[in-house]
C-alpha cells in the first residue's frame, strides 16, 4: 500500500459512483505473488437515494473499512487496492496470494460489525485487469484528480479560484513536428508560448493564458488530449495565489 491515495466520481451500470483507489500500486503491478482479486461486499444501512453513501452512515463505514485494513495489516500477502461506492453498496477490492486465509479475516473483521451484511469472494486475476481497468480512473478523471489537487494547495493559501490570473502549463512533446502542431493549436485556442526548448530528447512547450482556477478541467483536459495525440505528455499547471 502507498500513501498516494485518491477518489473520483463516475458512473458505474449508469448509476453515480465513487472510487477511492491506491494510485501508487501502479508502479508495481502486477504483483506475481498476488494473483487472486478478492473482494468484500457490504451493504449500506442508510445510503442517499442515489445509491451512495450518507453522512448518516460515514463514521460507521469508516470504522468497517479500518478493520478490514487492520485485519491485514502486516499481511505481505494481500494488499488493498480500493473500494467503489455505488447502488447502496461498498465494495472493497484486494489482491491476495491466499484467497483462504483472505476469507478468514474478513470473517473475523466483520464480526466487530453485526449490524452489516456482507459478502465475499475471490476470482483468478494475474494481470490485475480489474485494477487497471475498473479501479484505475481514466486519463480524464486522473487529470481531474491532479487539477482537484492543485486547486486544493491553492484554497489552503487562502486562493480565491474565482479570479482569473495568468496560468502556466508545461508539456513534452516528441518531435518537432509535434510541438509545431500543439503550438499552432494553442496560439488558436489564445494561449501565449514560450521559444520551445529540449529536455531529454523531448521538445518542451511552456504556455500560458488567463484563467480561472474553479474553471480548471474546462481548460486543462482538452489540452492533455490533444498533447496526448501528438505522442506527447501534459505535465501539468501552476499559477501564483490571488486572495
């Protein structure tokens, strides 16, 4: 487990959903020694009526998600992945070597929430298809979830998101030709570029345009997709505070 957790909304079957995930477990899997997803289904008391969970509710899920955490707590054998909240259920997602001694400690976790039904299970998953690709946001949302963090820097320096100021964006481009084609696409779009420069091997664009902070996704994702189909890399955004 690392400390790069993080949360982002979505839609699950068509209804609205929340997933928290370890983003950082990225780097590392799949872990060969951990082929099992397994997972622990519970469902909520009191959800809102869209199927998610309430402040009502809060403190109590909480408390089953702290000892399904303790429970394997020093276990080098599982690792918790992530949970999706969605139709009055929450789901937590592991990835195990042991999928029966995983069934074990959930039974015992649980049995310190009576007030709860649950369910469990276990499915054969080498490549970790179902982090990758259930759990994982998609670039859009990951790019929300790196704006909504900035911002969140921001609003603890006491950043007023509703004033408009300069705003500057960097990205790597492949080639040349790329970075000609962002350019073009950018002096459109009324952006100010700096001279491109070469970082290792890669074109460097920096730009900048007046925006505001709360209207960041509106600006930034539209530019990571474009950078992304020129073969290049959006690497983010930064601007001075403005109280």
């Amino acid at each position: 487990m690392s400390d790069n957790w993080d949360f982002y909304a979505l839609l699950v079957d068509s209804e609205p959903a929340s997933i928290l995930l370890d983003l950082g477990l990225a780097q590392n899997a799949p872990i060969e020694s951990q082929p099992y997803m397994a997972y622990v289904r519970v469902q909520m008391r009191s959800p809102r009526p869209d199927g998610l969970s309430s402040n009502e509710e809060y403190e109590d899920l909480v408390a089953v998600e702290s000892s399904l955490e303790e429970a394997f707590t020093g276990n080098l054998g599982t690792t918790y992945a992530g949970r999706n909240t969605s139709s009055g259920k929450r789901d937590f997602y592991f990835y195990t070597g042991d999928p029966a001694a995983f069934a074990l400690l959930v039974e015992k976790a649980m049995a310190d929430h009576p007030d709860y039904r649950f369910e469990f299970g276990n499915r054969l998953d080498r490549n970790w298809d179902v982090y990758f690709n259930f759990l994982y946001p998609s670039p859009d949302d990951l790019q929300r979830i790196l704006n909504r963090r900035v911002v969140d820097n921001l609003a603890a320096l006491g950043d007023n998101h509703s004033e408009p100021r300069p705003v500057d964006h960097y990205a790597y481009l492949p080639d040349a030709v790329a970075a000609s084609r962002l350019l073009d696409h950018l002096k459109e779009e009324g952006f100010s570029v700096e001279e491109p420069g070469i970082n290792g091997g890669s074109i460097v664009v920096s730009f900048k345009r007046n925006d505001r902070p709360e209207d960041i996704d509106d600006v930034v994702i539209p530019i990571a997709r474009r950078v992304h189909e020129l073969g290049g890399k959006y690497d983010g955004w930064g601007c001075e505070v403005v109280k």
